[in-house]
C-alpha cells in the first residue's frame, strides 16, 4: 500500500492543488518554456512526503480548514521540488527520478530561473495568507527556503571534506532535509488551529523523522542499483559528498587512507574500489543503527500526542519510514 493510502489522502486532489499554483499565475502564458518545464518537474514522480506531512499535522488542529491546508500542502512541494532542480546542478547530476534531470533538458540557465520561479512564486501565495492570525505561514517562504538553501551551501562547503564532524553532518542534514518535514507538519497543525505545544511536539517529530530520512537515503546510495535510484549508484561519494557511512568508514584507519584519496579527479576505479570498502565494513550497519535511534526518538515523541485520533498517522509515518527498502 502506498503511504498516501495509508494515511487516507487523495493525492490526486493534491496534486491539482500543485499544478493549480502554475496554471494560477496569469503571468505565466500555457504553454511557455517555463509553464511546461514546471508541469514536467511535478509530473515527473515523488512520494509527496511534504504535502502529506502537512495534511497529517492538520489533522491535529480543532478546524478543518481543507482549502487552506492544501494549498499550504502545495507550496511546500513547490518548495521541495525547487531545491532538486538547484541541487541536481549543484552537483551535475544528470538524472533525477531516472529521467534526465532539468537542466540537462533546458539547459543551467533556464533550469535556474525556474527553480528561482518557484521559489518567488510560493512566497508570492503565501504572503497574500500571512494575516496576523496565520503568520505561521512565513515558516514555509522564509525560513524553510533559507535553511534548505543554508544545507546547500554546507553540503558545497564540505565536499570531499574528510574531516567533516558528526555535528556538522547533523547540521547539515537538518537544514537540507528535516526542517522542512517539521515545518510542514507545524504549518499543517497550525492551519487548523490547534495548539502551539502540539505544533511544536509535531515540529519536534518532525526533526527526527527528517534526519532519520536523510541517513536511509545516504545509506539507499550504497545498497540500491542505479535502476531503483534513478540516478548512478554510489553518487554521493563521486560528488564529495561525506555522508554518515563515510564518516563512520573514515573511523577505520585501514580505510581511512583509501577513502581520503578519492576527489575530484578520481579514477571510476578508485571510487569503485572506496565504495566497495566502505561497503565491506561495518559502516553501513552502523549507520542503520543511527537511522534507527531517530526513529525511535521519534515514536517516543509521537507518543505525547497519542490522545489524539490522527496519532495513528504518525504511527503510520514511522512505519514508512523504517520500511523503506534497503
């Protein structure tokens, strides 16, 4: 069963929303470069994690306000979906989704002003809701928009940086990927007015959801084929970038010296050969490891809101997430 399944969403319903904040905006003709590129980028797949996560956290809130809350759901995959089309510049990639990646279509340019466009474009909606009573909404435009682009400029910062920290790791990775989850799940409860403690338990489970996320995908870079992944295997290390089975690879001295000679200008047969070291160790059991204690740290906040019906969601986003496919 699919997660929107499991939580009883209509992701059709949600996915209009999405379309609906392009084919809205009367100063983007149909058809255009731009308004065409967008409608492939939404198309193109995604689970919709943000999107739920902040119909999850509405369902805590004492109104229901759906049309409000889906467009809020809305803006927070515009969000997301901006970010990889910069990212995926960032770091060359040519794939995203197993498709061609955005600006191996349009070019660096174009691909750069679209992510611009969506970025405006979401804090254009969103200021138009940000009456005195909702000023929450500002944590999707604002700060949400500035954290991701503040872990892309860490993630830039420390490629190939085998010195990197665990706390400078965690920060990272709280700005590039968990803050957002734990906005959409604030903003979600919020929009429906429920308690600020309870927005912010929902906030705070959203952190550790979040950071454990990141660590599976760092982890999914070594244990899935490119075909699952839709992008070549083993990326990250050929892009710099020091994830949690790295550094905990680089704790083992006998690897450590392999691992540190790997950088820009590598050989495919040195990254390949690094892979499959840090693949031999036991880094990537010790990186499931740490996945797992934040998901339980998780559980354990979840568990303050356990009076609550929509509980049972969250639930249902633990189990999602441990279950993803190793």
């Amino acid at each position: 069963m699919k997660l929107h399944e499991a939580l009883n969403i209509d992701i059709a319903e949600v996915n209009r929303e999405i379309e609906r904040l392009l084919t809205g905006d009367k100063d983007v003709p149909a058809g255009s470069p731009l308004a065409t590129s967008v409608l492939e980028l939404i198309a193109s797949g995604g689970k919709r994690l943000r999107p739920l996560m902040v119909i999850v956290g509405s369902r805590f809130g004492r109104k229901r306000t759906r049309r409000r809350t889906l467009q809020l759901a809305a803006a927070a995959e515009f969000i997301h979906a901006a970010s990889l089309v910069h990212d995926d510049i960032i770091d060359d990639a040519k794939l995203r989704r197993g498709s061609p990646a955005l600006h191996s279509k349009t070019g660096v340019l174009s691909a750069v002003h679209i992510g611009n466009y969506m970025s405006a474009r979401v804090i254009e909606l969103l200021s138009k809701q940000a009456k005195n009573k909702n000023r929450y909404v500002h944590d999707l435009s604002a700060v949400a928009t500035a954290q991701l682009c503040i872990g892309e400029y860490q993630q830039m910062e420390h490629a190939y940086d085998y010195d990197i920290t665990m706390e400078e790791y965690l920060e990272k990775s709280l700005n590039k990927t968990a803050l957002l989850m734990a906005t959409c799940l604030r903003v979600g409860a919020l929009s429906a007015e429920s308690t600020e403690e309870t927005a912010e338990a929902l906030y705070k489970f959203g952190e550790a959801l979040g950071i454990a996320f990141q660590i599976q995908d760092d982890l999914l870079d070594f244990t899935q084929s490119s075909e699952t992944l839709g992008k070549p295997a083993g990326s990250d290390l050929r892009n710099g970038q020091v994830t949690l089975p790295v550094i905990y690879a680089l704790q083992d001295p006998r690897l450590a010296a392999h691992i540190r000679r790997i950088g820009p200008h590598s050989s495919e047969a040195d990254v390949e050969a690094a892979l499959a070291a840090i693949s031999g160790s036991d880094a990537l059991a010790r990186t499931e490891e740490t996945s797992r204690r934040y998901l339980e740290q998780a559980a354990d906040i979840a568990k303050q809101l356990s009076s609550y019906s929509a509980y049972a969601d969250l639930e249902t986003l633990i189990a999602y997430f441990a279950g993803r496919d190793r």
